[in-house]
RNA sequence: GGGCGGAUAGUUCAGCGGCAGAACACCUGCCUUACACGCAGGGGGUCACAGGUUCGAACCCUGUUUCGCCCACCA
C-alpha cells in the first residue's frame, strides 16, 4: 500500500478541489443508473433561477442534499441526484428587460420573437454561471440529466399537463379581479403578493342622497376610486343604515346616481359602518358586485394610470388622482375630514411596485379538488414533513386553498396552448398547434398571448425530469422521490403544488420525505440583501476558506427551528478544522508503513487503541442513525468533537510513545494497525460532509488501490467494542489533574516534574493507572509516577487533588506555595461539600429512595461515599499543611 | 384575529426529565519534531418571569413578558 508520507504541512484546498472534481466528473461517479438490484435514492434538486447566481441559500441546501447523496451512495443505493435550472418567468424577463433600457431600446421595439430570442442568449450566458458554481460547492449531480424548465421535453409535460387540466375542467378562464403589477405588466397569483403595513389616510366622504334630503358618510382609503364606485352598502341589519336601503345618492366627482345596497360583507363597527362598492378595483366589493349584479366599472388602466372613465382625472397616475380628489372633495365641501391610519399594501414579490386589484381576463387552476388529494397523502403518510410542524402550515394554506391565477402577461415562459377562434369564438385547447378551431374549423385562430406562471412548469419538476408523459425506466425506478429539500418560503410556491401534480398525473405522491431548512441571514440576524450590503458570497468564501469548510460550517449550524446566522469567522472555524484533520492525518502518515499492518495480536493493543476503536464505532453507529433523521447538523457536531477531543487532543497524543518504538515493536505495529484502521473509517464517515479534503487523504493512505475513489468506499457498519470507557475516564481525569496541579504550581509546560504519586484502591483503577503509567508519565512531563493505597502517607512538599477513585500529588519540592495550595484545598472542601449535602438531601426524602430507579438512587449514594471520602483525604491534607479547621 | 418558532456563559448556539455544554471572545502559560489554522490550564450561567406536574424540571403543563415568522382582515 502506497502511502503518501510526505503532505505538505498546510492543507491548501484550491489545487485539490478542482483535480477531484473533475476526476469524479472523468469517473462518471455521479451518473445514475437504473439498477434494480439496489434500493433506488433520489432528490431532484429545487431549480435555481437562469439568471441568478448561487447565493448562501443555496450553498446550504445544495449542501444538505449533496450529503444525503453522498452518503446513501456509499450505503449501496443507486442515487439520482438530478439538476437543473428554472426559467423563472418574471425574474429573468425583467432581468434582460432592464439590459434593454440601459441600452434605450426595450422589448415592445424589439418585438415578441426578438425579445425571447435575447432571453435564451441571457440564459446560455448565465444559467450556465449557476452550474459552474454548483460544482465548485462539490455538489454530486448527474449533470448529464441537467434539465431547465424550458426545455422540449419539459414543455411537452406543460402543455399535457395543461390540456388534461382543462379537459376534466380544473383549468378555466374567466374575467375576475387579480393581482396586478403595473410595472411588471403582468396578473400574479395571490401568494405573489407581499404586504407590508403602510401609513396611509382614511379619507371620510360625504354621498348626498339623490332627492338632496341628506347624505350617507363612507370612508375610503382610495378616493381615486370613487369614480368606480357603483353602490353603497349597508349592513343588513345595521339599526343605523338599513332604513336607507334602496336610497339613491349621487356619486361625488361625477354625476352618476348609484343605490344603497345591503350586504354581509360589511362590519358595522369598521369605518363609519358603510362601504362603498368599487367591484373592478377591489377583490371584495368584486364578489358584492357578483351578489348584486352590478355594473363593473373601470377607471384605472393596467398600467396604473386613470383612463377615460376617470373624467377629467384621465391620465392621471394613481397617486395624482388621490391628490387630485381629495383636493376637490374639499373644495366641493364633500370631504367631512382625513385620518391618519396604517393599512397593508401588498408589493409585487419581483420588483416591489404597489399591487392593484384588477379585473381583467385569466387563466385559473380550481385548487380545490387537488388540494384535497394533496392534504390526503399527508394525512395517511405519504409524505413526511422534517420537522413536522411544517404540516400544519401545510394543511392550513391547502384547507383554504383559493384558485391559482396562473396567466401571465409576459413573453418569456411557456405560451399557453389555447387558440380563440375568430369566426365562432371557441376555444380550442391542444397538446399540439392546431390547424383549424376544432368547432367550426376556421382556420381563422389565434394562440393566447400569455404565458404561464413559472411556478407551473416548476410544479412538474419532480416528473417532467424524467421523461414524463413518456413512460420511462428513470419514472418506473426513481419515482416517487426519496426526498425534497427546500426552505419554507417556497412550500406554497412550489412544495404543495409538486404535490397536488404529482398526485393528479404521477398517481403518486412526488416525493416521500420533505425536508424543511431554516434562512440563512448575516450575524445580526438580517436577511442578506445586495442593498443591505451584507451578503456573504459563498464563492468569496470557497476562495478563502475552501468548499470543504464552507460545507462543515453549513452543516454544523444546520438546526431546526431556528435561523442560520453566518459569518466568515464561523467559516474560519471550520477551514481549521480542515487544517487539523489534514494534520492529523500527515501525524499517521509519517508514522504508517506502505506494508499493511497485519496479524496484530489482540494482547498488544493497549487501553488508548480499545478506546479510540471504541469510539469510532460509536460515531459509526450515531452517525448513520444522525443521517436517517436528517439530522446533518448533530451528526457534523459530532466529527468535529470526535476528530478534534478524541482522535487528536487524546489518542494521536497517546499513541506518539508507541510509534516512537518506546513500548516495543509489537505496540508499534498495533499503533499502527489502529491509526490505519481509525482513519480507513473515519474518512468515508466524513466525506459526504468534506468530499474533497476525504479523497485527497483516501489517496494518501493508499486505501484508493482497492476503493479508487472514496465516493465508492462502503459505508462504515459497528464491527466490535471493547469494554473500556471506565478506564479511560480514570487515566484521562488522572492526565488532566496532574496538569492542572502542574498549572497551580507554575510549573514551566516544558520541564519535567521528578515525582507524583497517586494514591487509590480500586484494583480496577490501580491495574489501568499502572499499565498506563508511561503514557501519563508523558502527557503530564513527570519522570516518576508511584501507584500506593491511599492508607500510605501523603508524600510532603507536594500539591493534591482529589479524584473519584482516589488522590493524586505532584511533588514540587521547596516551590510550593503553602498559603496558596491551603487556600485551593479548601475551595476544593467546600465544593464537595456542597454536592455531598446536595446529594444526602436528596437522600433523606424518602419519596425519592422509594420512587426513583434503583439505578438512580444508587448513584446519589456513591456520590455521597466518594464524597466523604475525598472530604477526610482534603482534612488530611489541609492539616498536614498545618491548616487548622 | 388564527397559527408557528425563539428566549441557556460577553456573543452565536447545542442540550429537551436525573450533578449546566461547545465554538468564538476573554485571562495564564507555552513555537512540547502533526498542526501557533496549534497545545495546556482558567474565569464566566437565578437556563426570560410566575405558577403547576414530578422523588427530581433548563427540559413536561398553564399563564405572563419579549423577539421573530406565516396566514387572514384592513371599506
């Protein structure tokens, strides 16, 4: 076996990263196969959008999936892990759209074929940016399944997908209110809506009643609207107004006459108990309109400016007509007064601008019967949330669950596969362009110009990448999916519609686990935001730190429940980490032979190798368990504190005497069979976490002559245990009290001590101390360690302390300090005091020894010996010191 | 209005029924031939508050305070 005995002493990632990936990449390690004789993971990863650039949020859910993968490769499963990007309708349009203005032009110049031919050359340009990111991450992806939304083969899905929908009549058309951005030009859904509570006025204004006998008061925080306003209406059984029902008053700023209504709608205790009806401006006075057959009258256009209906108010934007009105209803006397208030305004989710209710005509999806099936498959397990309060959010947003607006009137997306015809006015739906309107057979027909909600396509994703509506092997083997990683931002967007598609078309739930990550945000808190200016790019931090530790780092804050706060110094802590493993790793290396080490006898390996092959099965065992419950960020705690406390501070310290070949040829060579063994384990248990760093000391160790790539190393299984943790404890408390009294004393850390002595009885502690004697010898930089009974005197001119198996002294000659160790003895008194007092309390209840487990009673007790005895130890010592009590 | 999280060392967070932990930061010493991206030692906590359950509560229950998020409403 080859062993690389000769790494250089600083790990340096860059130069390693980049051969490694393109090694596995050469290797074709990430390609799935459809393979039947292993059980079958998948993931399809979220698409990020074309235009984007990988940020932190990515970073760490790539991450968390790129360990899943990892890992359950290396556990036997064929694993698909199949990428991609997103077409993102808005976001991308708006993108090259702002391109276009800085160059003077925009896209009604350039034309509709034009326009789109400039977004595909954007996408080539930057969704291929994206990719390249995700690879310096070490994201394990099939890239020769890399799919994007717009793809042929995805919009054969779409168009499917949107055909059947309309035949079983779950997709209609019709002219309803909608969300609309006038800057975006474009109808959004409802959850593409975002509400922020803004100071606005509340303006009170008077309605006289036609025949000039009084007036009705209403208050309204858009007075430009009142020009639409077509009713007023009443609470039926409001004392105040129902009298008035059927009153006729005259519209202020115009001249039209509209009547007194009553609906259930209005809450008498809002405002001054009366509203005014405006069905083409607001969502709900749209349904009290339907209710009552009024007139819908627009005033607003779409691109938010007042149009000829307004009067003299045409042409005005929004904001100048509200001026404009409020003016003249003041000057008019038709204004009884203005009030501040706070009310939510909702903001487009792309640009910001203020959303307007408009009523226009779109397409919808009826939500409804999907989304029952979708609350079903979580209901009988199906599908499980990680952690699992998500299902509530779920079931509630499913429960009440609106129609899906999913017409947009942008040019970049999938053109929506209907044709109105001229002559007969049928719509003619078709998986394929037709020729001719399928009713009357003119050929007169003309496509929608709108295009579909991104979030459509993106609701296939899990299917539609495999090949969907063919019937494929990749369907029949990776479908459902194993698992969906994503943040809870996007489970309206995205999470519950993958499911009510899947359902409806897959007849299968897209995926079985969902797992739901926290936000990253900055160490403040704060979201990261370009304006801000407290982004953290993660390939700034792969520069600097490697992918290997921007990954551990990710991992390791990974928690659930909680936001993620991120700062390069939390990055720098694990890039450390990488550096000491690196080094433990070049420790073993300059101290392992190319022949393998074999034949070992089980008699030569020592208390420290038990120990340390111990607890790497435990880590075997935890971590696997870690990893089933997604619980990345335990299980990336739990290398860290293995490979730094255990491996490192313990047993390479340890183990130096052996190598050294002061304990002879056979320690020596179990030493070694034990490194060589730890770290054979250890790195595949690392490596979905650090891929990098693992493969480069997979090939240093040689284990890569018979596993060329770790990726393909089998996943650790417990193998054996020894019994042997107890004394361990006993010779590491014994190693750190003797540096801690070597500390009291001032000892200089390089000089060698002359004497200590511990004194214990337990013949178990006394045979570990005594076959360990040389390893504390060394670690504590003390010449000469005698084990006694405690009967034996304590030795003079020495420091003490005591332990639970016994006392140990270091003797320090004329140094000591006689006044200082008094006054350390006796603090060490009172403390144990405190706890042995603590402890009999407890014992003196006797609900306690009567209902507490045996075991735990039992404790108490030996708490309480051990602590009597360590009580007369210290009066001994106090008073050999000359210490009166 | 409905729902969901969080409050533990100076800071960021683990722990979630049996003597309060880590990482940074801080203090004392050390270039001890794997690592100064390091080593050894140390200080630092009424586990937000008030009740309750329990032999026993940071942990379970009920309130309260407080920070944050989501949904609905907002004429």
């Amino acid at each position: 076996m080859k062993r690389n005995r000769d790494l250089a002493k600083g790990y340096t990632p860059e130069v390693l990263e980049e051969k490694w990936y393109a090694d596995w990449l050469d290797k074709g390690l990430f390609n799935a196969q459809v393979d039947k004789s292993k059980p079958a993971f998948s993931i399809v990863i979220p698409p990020p959008n074309v235009t984007g650039s990988l940020h932190m949020g990515h970073a760490f859910n790539n991450t968390f999936q790129d360990i899943m993968c990892r890992t359950r490769r290396m556990q036997g499963y064929s694993v698909l892990w199949l990428p991609g990007t997103d077409h993102a309708g808005i976001a991308t349009q708006n993108v090259v759209e702002k391109s276009l203005a800085a160059q003077g032009t925009n896209r009604h110049e350039l034309g509709r074929e034009a326009f789109v031919e400039k977004v595909w050359e954007w996408k080539k340009l930057y969704g291929e940016r994206i990719i390249t990111q995700m690879k310096k991450l070490g994201n394990s992806c099939d890239w020769q399944r890399e799919r994007f939304t717009l793809d042929e083969g995805l919009s054969r899905a779409v168009r499917k997908v949107f055909v059947e929908l309309y035949k079983k009549d779950l997709i209609y058309r019709g002219k309803y209110i909608i969300n609309w951005c006038s800057r975006c030009h474009t109808a959004l859904s409802d959850i593409e809506v975002d509400y922020d509570d803004k100071p606005g006025k509340f303006y009170y204004v008077r309605y006289p009643f036609e025949d000039g006998t009084g007036e009705i008061v209403v208050a309204t925080t858009r007075p430009e609207t009142i020009l639409g306003d077509v009713a007023i209406a009443v609470h039926p059984r409001s004392e105040q107004f129902s009298t008035l029902v059927g009153v006729r008053v005259r519209v202020p700023l115009t001249d039209r006459i509209i009547p007194i209504i009553e609906d259930n709608m209005v809450d008498p205790e809002f405002g001054t108990g009366c509203v005014k009806i405006t069905p083409a401006h607001d969502p709900n006075d749209f349904l009290v309109g339907q209710r009552h057959n009024l007139p819908q009258l627009q005033v607003i256009d779409g691109e938010g400016f007042m149009n000829e209906a307004a009067g003299k108010y045409k042409g005005m934007s929004i904001l100048e007509a509200r001026e404009e009105a409020s003016k003249d209803l003041e000057s008019q006397g038709l204004l009884v007064k203005v009030e501040e208030m706070t009310h939510s305004v909702g903001h487009c989710y792309r640009c910001g601008t203020t959303v307007e209710p408009y009523l226009s005509e779109q397409w919808f999806v009826r939500a409804k019967p999907l989304a029952e099936r979708g609350v079903k498959a979580v209901r009988d397990g199906k599908i499980h949330w990680i952690p699992e309060q998500w299902e509530k959010t779920y079931f509630q947003w499913m429960e009440n669950i609106r129609d899906w607006c999913i017409s947009r009137q942008l040019w970049w997306g999938h053109r929506i596969p209907a044709w109105t015809c001229a002559d007969c006015g049928h719509i003619t739906v078709s998986e394929t362009d037709p020729a001719a309107c399928e009713k009357c057979g003119s050929q007169n027909i003309a496509q929608d110009e709108d295009v579909l909600d991104t979030w459509f396509s993106s609701a296939l994703w899990p299917f539609s990448t495999m090949g969907w509506p063919d019937k494929t092997p990749e369907l029949d083997y990776f479908y459902p999916t194993s698992l969906m990683v994503t943040g809870f931002d996007i489970i309206f967007f995205w999470v519950a519609r993958m499911i009510m598609t899947g359902l409806e078309f897959m007849d299968a739930e897209p995926f079985k686990d969902v797992y739901i990550h926290s936000l990253i945000r900055d160490e403040h808190g704060q979201k990261m935001s370009k304006s801000k200016g407290n982004v953290i790019d993660p390939l700034d931090m792969i520069e600097k730190y490697g992918a290997d530790a921007l990954r551990m780092a990710l991992a390791a804050l990974s928690t659930q429940g909680r936001d993620i706060l991120l700062s390069p110094g939390k990055i720098e802590t694990y890039r450390f980490f990488m550096n000491k493993l690196w080094n433990a790793a070049r420790f073993a290396l300059m101290n392992l032979d190319d022949a393998p080490v074999e034949n070992v006898n089980l008699f030569d390996l020592s208390l420290q190798d038990k120990w340390i092959l111990s607890r790497v099965q435990d880590t075997v065992e935890q971590e696997t368990a870690q990893i089933d419950a997604y619980d990345v960020g335990s299980a990336a705690r739990m290398l860290y504190d293995f490979v730094w406390g255990d491996l490192c501070d313990w047993y390479l310290e340890m183990a130096k005497p052996a190598l050294k070949g002061d304990e002879g040829e056979d320690r020596k060579r179990a030493t070694q069979a034990v490194l060589d063994e730890v770290f054979k384990t250890i790195l595949p248990l690392l490596h979905p976490f650090i891929p990098f760093v693992t493969e480069e000391l997979w090939e240093a160790f040689g284990y890569s002559e018979e596993t060329p790539s770790i990726m393909n190393a089998f996943w650790p299984v417990v193998k054996y245990r020894f019994n042997v943790y107890d004394d361990m404890k006993d010779l590491q408390e014994a190693v750190r009290i003797l540096r801690n009294l070597r500390a009291e004393a001032h000892v200089a850390p390089q000089q060698w001590v002359n004497s200590a002595v511990i004194r214990v009885d337990k013949p178990e502690t006394v045979a570990t101390l005594q076959d360990s004697l040389s390893i504390v010898s060394m670690l504590c930089r003390v010449k000469q360690i005698d084990i006694l009974p405690t009967a034996t005197p304590r030795p003079g001119e020495s420091l003490s302390s005591v332990f639970a198996s016994g006392e140990i002294s270091l003797s320090v000659g004329d140094i000591l300090d006689i006044a200082a160790e008094a006054i350390r003895l006796k603090q060490e008194l009172v403390t144990i005091e405190k706890t042995v007092a603590a402890s009999r309390a407890r014992l003196d209840k006797p609900d306690f020894v009567s209902r507490a487990p045996q075991e735990v009673v039992d404790k108490e007790r030996g708490r309480v010996d051990e602590g009597l005895s360590q009580i007369a130890r210290l009066r001994e010592n106090l008073e050999s010191l000359g210490v009166k009590l």
